[in-house]
C-alpha cells in the first residue's frame, strides 16, 4: 500500500484582499499531485472549483467568487490529501452597487457589468469555461523550455481554444511521457465525447417536436381569428391597435426618461473623455512636464518622456494626438537649441560638454554636436590666448603680481627656482632681490606664465573631449548605443586631419606669442604686428629667462602627459632650444657687465698669499653665471645638447673668452688709475717707519706702486688658480673648447702681468741705478787719485737701504714677488755698475781697491737675488778692475768687507731666505 500523502496547507495568497471575481494566486504545501487530484476549493465559504487552474504541488491560480462571509480561508481538497487547512485569510471587498438610474458622485465602471437577476457576473473568464484534461487521461508536463516549443512550431500555439491550436505542441507539452497506449485511450474518449454531444443536440430536438407542432398550431390560430374578426374594418386589426399602443407607450417613455437619457448620453460621453483623458495622460501633460523638467534641468527625464511619446504616438493619425504631439516636438526642438547653446557656451568643464553632447545625440539632434563642441572649444583657446598677450601689452595688468592668485598654479616651482643662486642675487649680482619681489617680476614672465596656465588648463580638457569623441564613450562608456557609437567613431576618422590642424594652430600660436615676448627676431617680418609688440618692457635676464624655460618645459611635460603625439610638440621643443640659446647668451652678455663692475668693488686689502678678494669675486661670479645656467643646459627628454651646436659652441667660446679679457681690462685699468683726490700716501715718505708695513687695512688707499703689486700678484693668482679652477667648472657643466678658453686667458694675464712688471721695474729700478753715479763721484771723486780704503762708501749703502725699501713694499703685498722684483732690482744695479766700472779710463791702487771693495760688499750684500745676467755683470765689472797682487791688499779687502757686513748685519738680514715669514695679519 502506498503512504498517504500530508493534507493541503495554504500559506500564501495574492493579493490577499479584492472584490468578487478577483484574480488570485494561492500558494502552499501538497496542493494536489496534478488537475485531476484537485477536487475542492473554497474562498470564505465560496466553491471556486470552477475557476481553479492547478499550476503546480504549491500553486493555485483561480478567481474569487461572490462569498457571504467577507473574511475567511482558503480550503483546498484533493483526492490523496483530503480536507486541508490554511493559516492565511482573504478579505473580499463587496463593491457597492448602483444602478443605471441612481446618482453618483463617482463614475461608474460599466465594463464589468453585474447582472441583478442572476447575480452572476458577464465577465467570467474563458479560464474557467475550457475543460481542465479534454484526452482524459493523466497529464505528464514536459521539460521542454518554452522557447523551444516557439521555435519549433512558429506562429503555433498549445492552447486548445486558439485558433492557431496545434496538437503536436499540446501533446509534448502535456503528455511528453504518455505511452501509445494511453494515447489510444485519449483518442477514444475524443470520439466518446463527441458522439455524446451529437446525440444529446438530437435526442433535444426529437423530444421537443410536439412543442414544436403546438406552437405552429397557435400561430395558426391566431391568424384565422385575426382574418375573421370584423373590428379590424372600424378600429383596424388587431397588430395596428397593438402597435399604436406599443407607439404611444414608446412615447411616453421618451418623455419620461429622456431627461434623463440625456444626461446618461452626456454622462458616457464625458466619461469616456475622460477615460481617453486618463488613459492618454502621459500625452497630454507631456508638453507641461517637459517645460517643469528643463526649468529643473531634469534633461534625463525629458528625454526619455519624449522617446517613449515618439513610439507611442510617432506616427498616430488621431488628430487630437497628432496636434498635441507637434507641440511635444515644438519644445523638443526648444529644448535641443538650448542644450546647444549652453554645449558651446564657454567656459564649461569637460563633465558637462559630455552630458550635453549626449543629450543632444538621444535628442538626435542635426548635425554633429560634438564636433561643433570641439570647434568652438578650439577657437575659445586660440581667443583666450590671445586676450592674454593683448592685455599686457596695453597695459591693463601693470602692477599685478607675478601669477595671479587663480592662475599660480606652481607656487612649488616658484619657491624651488627662488632659491637658485642665479635667483638670489637678481640674476647678475646687481642688487639684491627685494621682499616685494613678486609685484616687480617682468611683464614678459608673467605673461608666460599666465598663458602657459591657459593652455595648461584648457588643452588637456580639449584633448580628452577628442579621445572620447573617437573612441565612443563620448555617446557610451559602457557601449550601450553602438550605432552612436560607430557612427562617433566614423566621424572621427573622418575629421582626424581637422583636429590634427586644430592641435597644430594651438601649439603654434603658443610658441609665436611666447616668440613674440621674447624671440621677436625668429618671427617673420609679417608677423610682427600681431605677436610682438613688447619693445618697451623690461629686457629680461638670465634667471628670469631660466624660469620662463621651466614654465614653457612645464607645459609641455603636461601636454606630453596626455600623449599627444610628439610631431604635434615639435614646435615647442624647437621653441625651448632657442631659450635655452638666448638665456646662455643674455647670461653670458650680462655676466660681462657684471664682471666689468667688479673693478668698483676692489678694496685693496691683501690676505696672506698677497691676493684681494677681486680674482675670489670674479671666481664666484663664473661660478653663479654656470650654476644659473644649469637648468637651461640640462637636456629633458626629446631636447638636445645645446653646446654641441656648432654656432652655439662658437659664440659661447667667444663670449667666455670676452669675459676674461674684460676682467683683465678691469685689472689694467685698477693698475693705472690716478690717485686724483690726493687720498694716496706715498710709500716713500714713511718706509723707514716700523709700523708701515704691519698690515694694509680695509678703507686705505695704495699708491699707483702698491697697486701694481697688487695687481701682479692678483695676476698670479688667476693665472696659477683661477683659470684653472673655471676650466674645470666650465667642463663640468659641459662646455666645449675651455682649452681656447684657458689658453687666450692665460696668455692675456700674461701679457698684463709683463707690462705692469715692467713698469714697476722701471719706477723702482730706474731712481736706485741713477743713484749711483752721482754718489760714486760725490766730493770730486777720482779713481786715480784717491786715499787708501777705510770702508764703503754711503752711495752704496743708501742704495742698498733703497733695494731693501723695495723688498719690504713688495713683501707687504706678496713675498712671492720678492725674488722676482729683486732679482730684476739687482740686474738692473749690477747692469749700472758694470758701466759705470767700464766707463773708468785708468785706477790708481787704492781706486782699484776701493772699487772691488764696493763691489765684493754689494754682490755679497744681495748674492740671494743674483741671476745669470747680474753675476755675468758684477763679473765684467770687476774684470775692468786691476788685479790685487799684493796679500796686504787682499787682507784689507777681507777686514773691510767683514767691518761692512758686520755694521750693516741688521739691514741686510731682509735679503736671507730665512726670514721669509708669513705676514700676520
């Protein structure tokens, strides 16, 4: 025996309230293993057996009927499971039933129409008419998916009642599993039930046929009775007197009820105004809501109100709905100018010109808003900049600061190239940077910068608009509207040339404007007028054009960022090439200003290696003018080496060459510059004094000797480190030809350290060897007639104090010039006495004695200082003496020079190597 199955449970019902005749949905557990097994079903009370459709084991579909109760459950009962429960309810609404003669304050819905005298309702669905199993026999559902069955039967259908009815589904959807046997039986109960309804219309027909025969016979009846009646010649027959009465009860109704009629006729016809009012709302109100929605900028919501109007009433022929749909259309078209104007309204974010474009595209609006977009966005750029050269050069923004507070957009790089060295002292070590900096930066800078903020800002926008426009996602990111789409991705190839030229114009009128500031020479004749114009603004230096530099690089590291093709750019990397050239060669241009200035700030005072700050100076101006160079020479990616043009190598070469030259002239001219206002104190006043030479101090001034001194170690200086070390600097930040550089700079220091030696020279060297003869033949001295030697004679020894004079002003500045102004003291002596010694025509004994003595003690006196020249000199001269035969002349000559050197030991101490001691200063 099988196990009994669980009762019925219903825990589900929707809706789960409604009137009479509602449709609901009952759900639940063991409803029935199949229609067959269903065999109760009651609504508060209420049998819907009739109207139940089994759908599955836990789903019910039927319709609820006219209950008593107004609230109750839901009872299923099927053959396996018996009686079952519920633990929902339902709840029936009863409508309130008016008649056609009774007033409302509502109207009444007459489509469902409620019969009184059979309390039955007119509109039962066919659901509940059509037999729930018509083979019979028990139903097996398929698994085969609906769309299968379409597809395999088109135009076909499996319900019975359809007119397109077709078996073949009807089996395999209802009795895929049946066997041919059961099939057999199916078709059997087919012709049982058909035979049975044949023969019960007939058996009707042959039962009833005495009734037939009786009412034949009545109507029979009536006619002869009718044709024998007289009273039809006076009052007419029977059917006139019948009709009048029937003509005159017909009247009078209509003059009861046509009041009323008439309201009912107005009432219907207001009631179906209404209904098409109602049922059409959308239509109606569509021209309102449309002007609500762009008032609130709901472009969205308008647009698809009007794609869903397009396909409803497109091609409608109902006058009424046509007039009302030329009116949609009218603002419609209101509403695509309107989108229009603000999509090429400037400025606006690229967020917007998106949404625009794509509203006007659903809108389907003529034309190609996105291109016309991209257009206007191309001729605003090109304006804006524009605008901006045209309001520095009438003047408007004088006085503004450097960056306006809405365009500085690169406070960072600002700050970082403030502390550049070029930057901290102006440029060119003029005057130093005041506070107020900013409110005095160069028109030309600010204007560089306010344009590069400009294309900055806008250019990138104006490219990503393009790159959307071609890809499609300017319509679609996720590809929705493919047509959209490619027809976008059409265009573009189309106009891909357009906007390469567009591209083109942009970079082009940037660089010509900046040109125009700065480069006006590079600009053809023709183009003058429109781009230059900056004659009377301040001519920039060497940092301000750096920072220009950084600016221009700036923008086109932004624009390279977007990948725009690097052809497209070129313009402005040729632009950087020649800033890059003109700031090297402004620098340079006015590093030999500066350098020529420097002569103002000699002070004179020496430090130990007898140098003044001067050569220092000019070394840290070189080496502020490379450092201040350095992010000009730096070479960006895509940018080359400007020093390794062969012009640019030339003229760097020979403008680093001008600078030491100038710097040279400088000191030549420091070398003679006339002691006008009688400032000078002349060494030779005061040498004796000890404390003369304890240390040149700031705030003296040298004499036109001491300058020279000065001037010649200072040119040691440069020719042993200075050079040197800016050859390496200049290496270093990769200029070429610093060989040149060195070469024509040391030989120029050379040329000028040989000039002011000589005249140095001769201003000391000529008033000591011009002393000597008239000291020699003071007091009518005579070589051949003189007394026997006691000593030297005072001529020799004032001309030694005059060399030791010498010594101590050349070692005050520098002891390393001392052997070599000495040694040329000494020859140009030497030179003198050998003369002088050779111009004697005869000497007595002692005039012979006399004059060796004197030249033994000055030869002696000055032997650390003695050069070739000066010992082939003293050699002549004592040659020209006669020789000493005699032992007691040769014994006076030793005990007089020892009594010199023993009463001169403490002049002639200055001339030993050991007391070549550091000055302290």
């Amino acid at each position: 025996m099988s196990r009994p199955r669980q009762p019925p449970l219903v825990t589900g019902i929707s809706p789960k309230e409604g009137a009479a005749w509602t449709k609901v949905t009952i759900r639940g557990e063991n409803l029935g293993t199949g229609p067959a097994d269903l065999i109760g079903l009651s609504i508060c009370g209420h049998n819907c057996r009739l109207t139940a459709e089994w759908m599955s084991a836990s789903k019910i579909v039927c319709r609820v009927g006219p209950a008593k109760d107004d609230k109750g459950e839901i009872i299923v009962t099927t053959k396996s499971g018996g009686l079952g429960t519920s633990t929902v309810s339902f709840k029936l609404i009863r409508p309130e039933r008016i008649g056609i003669l009774d007033q409302s304050a509502v109207w009444v819905d007459e489509m469902n129409y409620y019969d009184m005298r059979t309390d039955r309702n007119k509109g039962i669905s066919p659901l509940s008419l059509r037999p729930a199993n018509p083979l019979g026999i028990d139903i097996d559902k398929g698994k085969i998916p609906q769309k299968d069955m379409e597809l395999t039967f088109p135009g076909m259908s499996g319900d019975f009642t359809s007119e397109n009815f077709s078996a073949t589904w009807y089996l395999i959807e209802n009795h895929a599993g049946s066997n041919f046997e059961q099939l057999k039986v199916a078709a059997a109960n087919l012709k049982k039930h058909s035979t049975k309804k044949n023969e019960g219309s007939l058996s009707s027909v042959k039962g009833g046929l005495s009734t037939f025969f009786e009412a034949q016979d009545a109507l029979s009846a009536i006619h002869q009775r009718l044709e024998s009646d007289g009273t039809e010649k006076v009052e007419g027959s029977m059917t006139q007197r019948l009709e009048n009465i029937l003509n005159r009860a017909s009247d009078t109704a209509d003059t009861l009820f046509q009041e009323v009629l008439g309201r009912k006729d107005k009432a219907d016809s207001t009631r179906n105004a209404l209904n098409v009012l109602q049922r059409f709302k959308f239509l109606f109100n569509l021209p309102l809501n449309i002007e609500r929605n762009i008032q609130k900028g709901d472009y969205d919501v308008v647009i698809n109100d009007y794609e869903k109007a397009k396909s409803l009433f497109g091609n409608t022929e109902v006058p009424v709905f046509k007039k009302v749909y030329e009116e949609v259309e009218t603002r419609i078209g209101a509403l695509r100018s309107l989108l229009l104007e603000k999509l090429l309204q400037t400025p606006s974010t690229l967020h917007d010109q998106k949404r625009y474009i794509r509203y006007l595209s659903d809108l389907h609006a003529p034309g190609d808003p996105a291109w016309q977009c991209i257009y206007a966005q191309h001729k605003w750029i090109l304006q804006l900049m524009q605008n901006c050269r045209d309001e520095f050069i009438s003047g408007q923004r004088v006085g503004v600061g450097a960056v306006e507070p809405e365009g500085d957009a690169r406070p960072a790089a600002l700050a970082r190239l403030g502390h550049t060295p070029s930057l901290k002292r102006g440029g060119s070590l003029r005057t130093p940077r005041p506070s107020t900096w900013r409110s005095e930066t160069p028109q030309q800078v600010q204007f560089v910068e306010k344009l590069s903020d400009v294309v900055i800002g806008q250019l990138p926008n104006f490219w990503k608009l393009w790159i959307s426009y071609v890809n499609g996602s300017l319509f679609s990111e996720t590809g929705e509207k493919s047509g959209q789409v490619e027809k976008s991705k059409k265009n573009a190839r189309q106009r891909q040339n357009d906007f390469k030229k567009m591209i083109e114009e942009l970079t082009n009128r940037l660089v010509k404007l900046i040109r125009g500031a700065l480069l006006p020479a590079t600009l053809p004749q023709a183009e003058l007028g429109l781009y230059a114009g900056w004659e009377s603004k301040t001519e920039l230096t060497g940092a301000w054009l750096t920072q220009i530099i950084h600016t221009v690089r700036g923008c086109h590291d932004a624009l390279s960022a977007l990948e725009i093709p690097n052809d497209m750019l070129q313009v402005i990397q040729d632009l950087l090439l020649d800033l890059r050239v003109h700031c090297l060669m402004v620098t340079l241009h006015h590093t030999t200003e500066d350098v020529r200035r420097l002569a103002e700030k000699e002070d004179w005072v020496v430090d130990n290696e007898g140098i003044t700050s001067l050569p220092s100076q000019f070394e840290q101006c070189m080496i502020q003018m490379l450092q201040s160079l350095k992010e000009p020479l730096d070479i960006k990616a895509g940018e080359i080496n400007v020093l390794q043009l062969d012009q640019v190598q030339d003229q760097a070469a020979e403008l680093s060459v001008s600078i030491m030259k100038v710097f040279i002239t400088c000191l030549e001219q420091l070398s003679t510059k006339s002691d006008g206002d009688g400032e000078a104190s002349h060494m030779s006043v005061d040498l004796s004094s000890p404390d003369h030479f304890s240390g040149i101090q700031e705030g003296f001034t040298p004499t036109s000797e001491q300058r020279l001194l000065i001037i010649l170690s200072n040119c040691q200086y440069l020719e042993r480190h200075t050079f040197l070390n800016l050859a390496d600097h200049f290496e270093k930040h990769g200029f070429t030809g610093t060989e040149k550089i060195t070469r024509v700079s040391v030989d120029a220091v050379r040329e000028l350290d040989r000039k002011l030696f000589e005249a140095y020279i001769e201003r000391r060297a000529d008033p000591i060897a011009g002393s000597l003869e008239p000291g020699i033949y003071a007091g009518y001295f005579d070589w051949r007639d003189c007394q026997t030697p006691s000593g030297v004679r005072n001529y020799l020894k004032e001309a030694l104090v005059n060399i030791i004079t010498v010594h101590a002003e050349v070692f005050t500045v520098s002891k390393d010039l001392v052997p070599r102004v000495l040694s040329k003291i000494v020859e140009s002596v030497a030179d003198e006495m050998c003369r002088l010694m050779q111009c004697v025509s005869s000497f007595s004994k002692n005039g012979a004695l006399q004059a060796r003595l004197e030249l033994c003690a000055l030869r002696d006196a000055i032997s650390t200082y003695l050069n070739s020249d000066s010992n082939a000199s003293f050699k002549l001269a004592l040659d020209a003496l006669p020789q000493l035969h005699s032992g007691a002349d040769k014994k006076l000559l030793e005990e007089l020079l020892n009594k010199f050197k023993s009463s001169m030991q403490l002049q002639l101490t200055c001339f030993q190597p050991s007391s070549y001691q550091p000055v302290k200063r």
